[in-house]
C-alpha cells in the first residue's frame, strides 16, 4: 500500500473531528458524450459509424486523423468515468490522494451536461428519504408547542418544545414556495483562491454558504458577496465569538456583512449545541438584525443520514457542506458547487490551503471525507449537479 493509502485510512477515521466543511465535484452519459465528440471528429464516417455503437470496442487500426484518435481515446476515457468513480467508494481498495486527483484530471477533460433524468431519480430518492421541502427546518407547522424533540446525535436525549420555543421557529418552511433555478453552493476550500469564480456565484439565484466565511474585500472577486444562507457552527460562536458576551458586537457587524440571510444552525444536534444556537437567536433579536435564524431539523438530519449511509458514507457524522449540497439539490433546479476541494495540492501538483481565507496548509494527503467526496462526484459524473474544479472562466 502507498503511504498515502495508510494516511487515508488515518484521516478515514479522524473525519468525525470535522464536523464541519464544505466542499466539491464531475460530468455526463455517454450518449450525450458520443454526440460532443461526433462533432469534434467532423463526422468522419468510419469514427461515426463506431460512435453510434458505443458497445463496439475502438480498433487500433482505425484509419482517423491523430486527432479523431484522440477524442475517440478521450471519449472512451469518459464513458468509463461513472466506473472510475463508482469504484472510489467501494471498500475493496484504499484510494491515495493521487488515485483522486488522477481521476479528478480525467473527469476535468470530459464534457459534463445535465442530466435530467438523473436529477429527478435521486430528488425523488432524497424527497422519499428526507424531504427538505417540508422537514429541512424546524418550524410551527411541524412542531406544535409540546412536541418532545429527541435530538439528532444524542437520541436518548429530548427537549420540550413550549411556548418560549415555539415562538422562535418560523410558521413554515422558508423556502417551499420557491423552486430556485440556479443554486451555489460554496465551500471553503483555499481551491477558490484566485479562482474568480465570485461574479458567476454572485449571478445564482440562491447561494449557499458555510460557517460565516469572510466574503468582503479581496475575497468577493473569488467567492462572491451574495449569501443567502449560512451555516453556523456553534462551536464559532463559542471560540471565536466568545459566546457572545463582549464579542457580540463584533459578531453582529460580521453577520451583517451578509445582508438578508438566514443562519441555519444545528441547534439540536446535540444538547451542547441548544444554548449557543438559541443566544444567537436572541442577540440578532434584541439588535433587531435583519438576519433570520432557523435551525435544522433533527429528524431531517437523521434520515438525511440514514440516506447516505446507503450509499457508503459511514462517518459518524455527515459535513455540514454534503447536508446543504443535498438540501439544494431538492430546493434548486440546478446546483453547482465551488471550493470543495480535500485535497493538499491541485491536479497540477501546487500546495492548496485548507481554507480560502487562511493559509493553513494541511498535511499532505486528503484533509477530508474521502468518503463523501466520491459520492459528490458520482453526483457530478452523472450530471446530477457540476462541480467546478478550477477558475471560473470571465464572461
Ligand atoms: C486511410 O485513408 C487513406 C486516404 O484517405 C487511404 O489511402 C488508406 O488506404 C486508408 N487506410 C486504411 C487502413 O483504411
Ligand atoms: C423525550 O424523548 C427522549 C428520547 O428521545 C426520552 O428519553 C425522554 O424520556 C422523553 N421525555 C418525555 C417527557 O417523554
Ligand atoms: C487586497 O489586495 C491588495 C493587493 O493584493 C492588498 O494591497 C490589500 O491589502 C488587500 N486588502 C485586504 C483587505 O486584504
Ligand atoms: C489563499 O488566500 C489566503 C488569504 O489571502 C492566504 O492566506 C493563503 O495563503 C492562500 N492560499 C494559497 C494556497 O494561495
């Protein structure tokens, strides 16, 4: 085993430690392939003929120009991704960083396009299993006051909804009467440095962000200025806030570099998290803030869980950045995500820092979930939602 294969393993079982990122992923079918490299070759009639029977397998001694061969080799390499990728998430093998970024570079070479039928399948998977669209929050409508709510990763545990609570939660769900059409979905990855990709987030019609990142000054030209919800860890709130005491003011300048946004906290995900998660309901009101908080549901996060333990994903618990890729995902006609990146180094070998605004460099190997990254890009080589990997290009 490659040495990156052990740290993999090592890092596999330290991933409950982050419970929180954000982050990344790939492309189409081969059908639609078949036809992007048909028109590639010009339609020359022996490459037409075998791209029309993609089960005939491509002769060495085809007689097509060095550059039919190539995109007839490319388009091979594309349809055998969904394999690649499939195979990053069986147990049978430990896949070092470079495995990834091998395929990764591949996945970057082929077309990606939307497949229609794919996002509906897995919507109707996640909207079965979890429905977002009713349970992603808790609210009124579907916690009456006396409800006994068990919490999402202490089970044993509940807490009493009554009045003083109830009055926090929103009537419904935010969201249910808006289908958006473009979503972002922005991770934190040091990936997005220098990417200027913020005037292509900045165009979505809903964005979705992680932990309060920095999105002014120098960041906004590669991470965007639009937020309209953001996930708040409440160990933020205790370590860099100091739990809002003297640093409240500071906290609330912050969130209002946001504008209108919504907070979603994990408030009971564990009883730890229900005192931080409901001070911040309470200083944006007495400051009377435009921000809005809301928490996720538990049951929400449980079965969303559940959901992607079928597929693999083990870990104890699942990142903050895989619960809003699958939130969007049921809210938004098409998602895109950006800065999901666990790697240590881009595909062409460059150091790559742990977040985009500080310049901690992880050690080599993946810093995270690589669990959950090969199920976000099976999601991207099925043409379920894109992945950008690099800069994003300047209309
Ligand atoms: C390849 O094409 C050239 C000219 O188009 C032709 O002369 C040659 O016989 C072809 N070779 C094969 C193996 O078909
Ligand atoms: C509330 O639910 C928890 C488990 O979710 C349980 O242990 C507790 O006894 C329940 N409390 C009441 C008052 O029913
Ligand atoms: C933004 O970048 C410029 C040039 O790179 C630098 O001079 C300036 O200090 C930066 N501003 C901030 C707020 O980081
Ligand atoms: C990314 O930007 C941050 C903040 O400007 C900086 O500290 C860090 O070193 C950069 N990372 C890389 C890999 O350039």
């Amino acid at each position: 085993m490659r040495p990156g294969g052990a740290l993999l393993a090592l890092l596999g079982s330290l991933l409950l430690l982050r419970l929180l990122w954000c982050s990344a992923y790939a492309p189409g079918r081969s059908r639609i392939l078949l036809e992007e490299s048909r028109e590639a070759t010009h339609g020359t009639p022996a490459a037409l003929r075998m791209l029309r029977s993609p089960a005939t397998l491509i002769p060495r001694t085809t007689n097509s120009t060095y550059l039919n061969e190539q995109s007839l080799q490319l388009t091979e390499k594309c349809k055998n991704l969904q394999a690649d990728v499939k195979s990053l998430s069986k147990k049978m093998k430990r896949y070092s960083e470079d495995d990834y970024l091998q395929i990764i570079t591949n996945i970057q070479r082929c077309p990606w396009k939307r497949q229609a039928e794919e996002y509906e399948n897995f919507r109707e998977e996640l909207a079965s299993c979890c429905d977002a669209v009713q349970n992603f929050v808790v609210s009124q409508n579907n916690t009456p006051v006396g409800t006994n709510m068990s919490y999402e990763a202490e089970s044993k545990k509940g807490i009493l909804i009554g009045e003083k609570i109830f009055n926090m939660l929103p009537v419904s769900q935010p969201f249910v009467e808006y289908r958006y059409n473009q979503c972002a979905v922005v991770g934190n990855g040091g990936i997005l440095n220098n990417s200027l990709c913020g005037a292509e987030i900045d165009k979505s019609d809903f964005v979705f962000r992680c932990n309060l990142p920095p999105t002014t000054g120098n960041f906004s030209k590669d991470v965007g200025s639009k937020t309209n919800l953001v996930t708040v860890n409440p160990s933020i709130i205790t370590t860099k806030y100091g739990n809002l005491k003297e640093k409240k003011a500071v906290f609330l300048e912050d969130i209002a570099t946001y504008g209108d946004v919504f907070l979603l906290l994990p408030a009971f995900s564990f009883r730890a998290n229900t005192g931080a998660s409901f001070k911040v309901y309470y200083s944006l009101k007495e400051s009377q803030s435009r921000q809005k908080v809301i928490f996720f549901h538990p049951k929400y996060l449980k079965h969303l869980a559940l959901f992607w333990r079928t597929k693999g994903v083990t870990a104890y618990r699942l990142s903050s950045g895989l619960m809003i890729t699958s939130v969007a995902v049921e809210l938004c006609e098409n998602v895109k995500l950006y800065g999901f990146w666990p790697f240590s180094k881009t595909v062409e070998d460059t150091p790559v820092s742990h977040h985009y605004y500080d310049n901690k460099l992880p050690k080599r190997g993946f810093h995270e979930m690589p669990k959950e990254y090969s199920q976000i890009l099976q999601l991207h080589v099925k043409g379920i939602l894109k992945l950008q990997f690099s800069k994003c290009e300047i209309a």
